[in-house]
C-alpha cells in the first residue's frame, strides 16, 4: 500500500479543518489497517529503540573500528522490561550487517555447545568443509574436557581457535552474546575466561553480555574474570519522556496514523521511562480503533487503563511476591515519602540499623527495583509504588 508520510497527514488534516470536514471522515476512507506496530513482548528489537542513541552509537563504532575497541566486552545490565536482550538483538544485527559472524547465547548449561555449533553454522560459508562440520564435537561434553575425535584430542577453546583461525583470513570477526548472564554457571566463566585469551591473541572477537545487576556484579567478582570489571559497563535507566515520546510518534507514523499531541504526552507519561511500559501503552492505544487513523485522547485514555492493569498484574506483582519479607518491608517503609527516601528514615520505619537496611538496599537495587538518586532512593520499577501501597489498603 501507499505509504503517506506526516508531512501528507498534516495536509489532509489541514485541508478538513478549512472544509469543515470532521477529522475522522475521510481519512477512514483512505486508510487500509496496518497491523499494530508496538512489541510487548520479550526481547523484540522495537520499531524505535527509544534512548539508547549513546550506547548504539557506541556500539556500532567498535563493530566498524580498524583497531581494537573498548567497546568490544561490554556488560549491560538493567531491572526487567528495561530491553537488555533488545539490545542484544539489535547488536547482534548491526555486527552482521558489517560482516561480522553473530552468535547468541543464553547463560545456560550446554552454551559453550550452542556457541561452537551456531559458530560453524552461520560462518559455514566461510570454513573449510572439515570444520564447517556440525557434528564434529559430541554435544553435552563437559566444556575444557579433551575428548577423542578421529584424529586428535581436542576441547571449546581449540575447537574455537581452529575457526577464528579461519574467520581471520577473511577478516571476519565474532561476536559472541550472552543473555541472562549467571555467575555460578562454570561455564559462563570459562567462556570470559576463554575469551580473554582470545583478545591477548589478538583475535577479531567481541563479547556482549547482558543480565540483572546483581548476577553481572557477581560475574565480576569472580577471580578467574576479574578482567570484566574492566569492560565498558552500561546501565538501563529510566528513558527521557521527550524520547519516548519521539519513538512512539515515529512508530505510529511509520505505520501510517497519527497521534494527537495531548494523547501522546499522556502516553510517555504513562509508560514512565520504562521500555516494556512504553510498547505496552503503545500496543493497547493502536487496538482502541486499529481502523482509525488517528489515536485520540480517548484512545490514550483507555490504552493506558489496560496497560497500567497489565503491567501491575504481569510485571510488578511477580517481582513483588518473588521478595522476600525483609525486602518487602524496605519497599513498605519508602511509601511515606513522595519522591525521595533516605537510608536512615527506611533504617528507623524498618526498626533495623543503618547497615542492615544497607544490605536490603543492595539487593533491591540489584533486581532493578528502586534506584540510587542523590540523597537516597527512589522506586525505578513503574507502578511498584501503587501496587504496594494497594495491599496496605
Ligand atoms: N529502547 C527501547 N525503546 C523502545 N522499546 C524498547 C526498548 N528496549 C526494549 N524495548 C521493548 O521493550 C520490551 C522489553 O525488552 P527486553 O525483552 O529487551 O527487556 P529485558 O531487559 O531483556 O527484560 P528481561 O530481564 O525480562 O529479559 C521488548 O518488547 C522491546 O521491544
Ligand atoms: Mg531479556
């Protein structure tokens, strides 16, 4: 179907307000549905990724460079929802539009497997047929174990030598993501610790990884990596109203409707910096009237209502009933506070010292929960406050 641009939206609605025709009318007729552009989902790379603009930049920098860059072990972190494995995704992308190979991983037991398998698979083009083989190493071996092939004992690191080897005639370099990053896994140790050989060997290699704070701050207490604490670091906040606000305009357009400027205010305002809370407003206000042109205030209004239900009874009620009592008494002694809480208020509502409530403090941040602000702390996950301050009724 045609596509029309906004520049042509502003005409036909211009040229209604000079007849006196009503908004609705015309532009229906014009108009062939499009199916919802919003992505509430997990780990969809969305329409527009709202907010991230420093660390893509970045990102793409160190996948284009010439030398080695900083940038290429980086660990993200961020509470859930805050779109960690969409910026895996959309690393992933970019690296293979720049002919790198890409491979994706979870912190599971077998990944070191899933990483040389999908190693060969997607680089197969590129390898001799020897070691484009895909079942040349017994999936399920326990990783740094020599086991038998054929001709010659072998394990992870050769193996991955042997195709970096190759990857390196043709210049081709290897990403490797890691999702959900588990500290305690061995063989998530051994694969930074592998690594970082292969970055002293001067191998084309990158490494991303991505997991809530607290498992990546435990990854990197670990003294076999302890390399990681020097990896570029990048923390999911709370994403500005002004780009949320522009990535929602920009997706809707795109998809060939538009906003009224009040709906979209309420909208960002809605979805509180929070990328999971912004796809989800976005999704139920494009279902009010999928085919309507324009999302009205009313549309927002209704969108909102559902988003907020969905996200209270999905998002926050599990994290909230996954705390233990101690942390949930920390979060129910933050409510009498508008904005900010101190650590010596929560410390004397909880009936607890100052260092006990510190410890309570470090776990909520490191679920992403509540966040550090100048003077104390303040609730990050949307709706958590309200969700609270409900049961107490
Ligand atoms: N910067 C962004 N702008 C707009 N939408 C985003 C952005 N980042 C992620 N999203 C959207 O938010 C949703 C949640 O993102 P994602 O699954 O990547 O979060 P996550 O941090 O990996 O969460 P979890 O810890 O639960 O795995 C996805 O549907 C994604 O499309
Ligand atoms: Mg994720």
């Amino acid at each position: 179907m045609q596509s029309t641009g906004s520049t042509d939206i502003k005409e036909i609605k211009e040229y209604k307000e000079n007849q006196g025709i009503p908004i609705h009318g015309v532009i229906m007729s014009s108009y062939a549905p499009q199916e919802n552009p919003f992505t509430p989902t997990f780990g969809e790379v969305p329409a527009h990724m709202a907010g991230r603009a420093v660390l893509v930049n970045d990102l793409r920098r160190a996948l284009s460079s010439a030398k080695r860059h900083p940038n290429l072990t980086t660990a993200i972190t961020g509470a859930r929802g805050s779109g960690k494995t969409a910026l895996l995704s959309f690393a992933a992308e970019e690296a293979e539009r720049r002919g790198w190979i890409a491979v994706r991983t979870v912190a599971l037991p077998g990944m070191l497997d899933d990483v040389l398998i999908s190693t060969r698979r997607k680089a197969a083009h590129l390898l001799s047929p020897k070691a484009a083989r895909v079942t040349g190493v017994e999936v399920g071996q326990m990783p740094g174990v020599e086991w038998e092939r054929e001709d010659e004992p072998t394990n992870w690191r050769n193996e991955m030598t042997g195709l970096l080897e190759q990857l390196d005639e043709t210049e081709t370099g290897l990403l490797i993501t890691v999702d959900e990053v588990q500290p305690k896994l061995p063989e998530m140790v051994q694969l930074a610790a592998i690594y970082q050989i292969f970055v002293t060997e001067g191998r084309k290699v990158a490494l991303l990884m991505a997991g809530l704070p607290h498992n990546m701050l435990a990854l990197e207490t670990d003294k076999t990596v302890s390399f990681l604490r020097r990896a570029q670091k990048w923390q999911l906040g709370r994403i500005e109203d002004y780009e949320v606000e522009d990535a929602m305009r920009r997706t809707i357009e795109e998809s060939d409707r538009f906003i009224a400027p009040s709906a979209l205010k309420k909208a960002a305002a809605a979805a509180n910096g929070f990328p999971f809370m912004m796809q989800l407003v976005g999704f139920r206000m494009w279902d009010q009237h999928p085919g309507q042109r324009e999302i009205t205030d009313a549309d927002a209004d209704a969108g909102i209502l559902l988003a907020n239900k969905e996200m209270r009874e999905g998002i926050v009620r599990a994290t909230y009933e996954a705390l233990s009592p101690v942390d949930k008494a920390f979060l129910n002694a933050m409510l009498p506070d508008d904005r900010l809480s101190t650590m010596s208020d929560i410390a004397q509502r909880m009936g607890k010292t100052h260092s006990y409530a510190t410890q309570y403090k470090n776990r909520l941040l490191g679920h992403g929960i509540i966040e550090e602000a100048p003077g104390g702390v303040r609730f990050q996950l949307p709706l958590m406050r309200e969700y609270i301050a409900d049961q107490q009724l």
